[in-house]
C-alpha cells in the first residue's frame, strides 16, 4: 500500500525526481559478414566494435539487445564479432538478448549463439550451420575464346584451385580439410553456448540445413518467438525505452560523386556493382 502511494505522488514530481524508465541499447547487425570495400561496407569487427561499446556502457541498462538480420559470411569475422560480444558481456556483466529478423544463418547463427536468448520470428531463416565454398571452372570457356593462360608461381601449390586450370583432387581434398576444420570450430561454439537446450543430434542440426523460426525453437537452436518491442516491454516494464545505437555508414553516394568522375570513382562503382551482386548471392540462398 505504501508503494502505490509514492507511486502515486512521483507522478506530480518533476520529471528529474521521478525514476526513469529503463533504457535498453539496441546494436543491429545486418548484412553479409566480410571486410567489404568503401563502397559497400561489410559486417565486420571493425565495423561494429564501436557501436558494442557504447551499447555495453549504459550502466543501468538492464540488457543489451542485437539485432542480426545476415545470410553469413566470413567465418573469422563471425567468430571475431562472437567473442567481443561475449567478451563485453561478462565485463560489463549484462544479459544479452538476441533477435533475428529475417535470417540468421551460417555466420549469422555463429554471432547470434552470442546471446544468452535467441528470439526469433516464426518465419525467419535459422541455422545452415556449415561451411560453402563455391566457384567456377573456365576452362572449355577460355579455350573457345582463344585465350592462352599463363601462370607463373614459387611454390607448387601456389595456383590451387585456379579456375583456369583443371581441377585436381589433390586440391579439392585439402579445401575439404580447411571445410573441416572451420566446421569443427563452428560447431564446438554452438555447442559450448547451447549443449544443454540442443534436442537434436549433431548430424541433424550440424550438416548445413536451415529452418524456419518456428522449427528452430522445437530443435533448441533459439529460446523463444517474438520480437524485440514486445519482448522488451514484457521484460522490463511499459516504459522501458530503446536506445539504437547507430552503426558505422558507408561510402557516401555525395562523395563519390561530388566531383568528376575519375578512374578512382569507376573503380568504386564497379567494386560495388560486384559486391551487390555477391552479397544477392548469399541472400538467395535462403530465398531472401
């Protein structure tokens, strides 16, 4: 009773002597995991190593909540980003709410077993946690054209896997070694977060599939469905505000085009060009 009398009063306070309301950082991490270029900037340590810290040093914070919405990537990256997120976590002693928007896969999954919950939305895309490598072989295409390929190298190995020569199994079989390696280390992250809420065996939820939000909660790869407003508010109150924490901007369109077009700025634009035809790639793969 005596509580909701001062809560009562407070309300006639000036706003400074009422108590504020909680405030929760939001970091949103989206987009394909990768150094990128000035033109199309990738998700990268570098990139967001601000945005956590500042997100991580509101004091009163009762957590801090990431957004992922990301097909993957880079699988250094991914675990670079993993561990200084787990890294602020335990220094600044807060809980870490993840939400994956449309997808989280691949790299993406690898940031987001970051989080001491993963929340998702029903449809959205989780899991494929695997490795792909993928290219082309040019050699029929170049010998139509009449084009001569010369290699010169210091080291016998130092042109494998050469699109434009033939493919040799001596190759393939150490990139599957490098596949293998990076998978192990992949899994045994997921594992070291997650073993004790997983409900499937390794060779289900580990051989590169993906699933809908909806399914991925029913194999233990999240905790829950929902969103983060919502979520949020449910937590810790009605009046509990998010505070978005900007991430690093791009190569700015006025920049690049603010003087002549020189040689400098066609080469920006077609690095951008291959870069968004790439990173359709990595979304397509989950029919995004």
């Amino acid at each position: 009773m005596l509580k909701a009398l001062k809560d009562r009063i407070r309300v006639y306070l000036p706003e400074k002597y009422r108590t504020p309301a909680p405030v929760v950082p939001v970091v949103r991490l989206s987009g394909v995991i990768g150094a990128g270029s000035n033109f199309r900037p990738g998700l990268n340590l570098a990139s967001v190593a601000g945005p956590l810290q500042k997100a991580f040093s509101y004091k009163e914070a009762p957590a801090v909540a990431i957004i992922i919405n990301s097909p993957g990537g880079s699988p250094v990256q991914s675990n670079l980003i993993f561990k200084r997120i787990r890294q602020l976590a335990d220094e600044k002693e807060k809980t870490v709410l993840v939400f994956v928007e449309d997808v989280a896969a691949s790299g993406g999954y690898f940031i987001a077993v970051a989080g001491d919950e993963i929340i998702a939305d029903p449809s959205s895309v989780v899991g494929s946690i695997g490795v792909i490598s993928a290219g082309f072989g040019l050699t029929k295409a170049i010998g139509k054209l009449g084009v001569e390929r010369r290699v010169y190298t210091s080291g016998k190995s130092k042109s494998t896997l050469d699109p434009f020569m033939p493919e040799k199994k001596e190759d393939v079989a150490h990139l599957k070694q490098l596949q293998e390696e990076i998978h192990e280390t992949f899994v045994d992250v997921v594992k070291s977060r997650r073993a004790d809420v997983l409900k499937e065996d390794d060779e289900t939820l580990f051989n590169g599939l993906f699933w809908t939000g909806k399914t991925a909660l029913s194999m233990g790869l999240i905790d829950g469905i929902g969103d983060l407003s919502s979520t949020v508010k449910e937590r810790f109150g009605e009046k509990t505000k998010l505070k978005v924490i900007d991430t690093k901007k791009g190569f700015s369109m006025r920049r690049l085009f603010g003087g002549s077009i020189d040689e400098t700025a066609i080469r920006h634009i077609g690095d951008g060009i291959i870069g968004s035809v790439e990173e359709r790639a990595h979304w397509a793969r989950f029919g995004l």
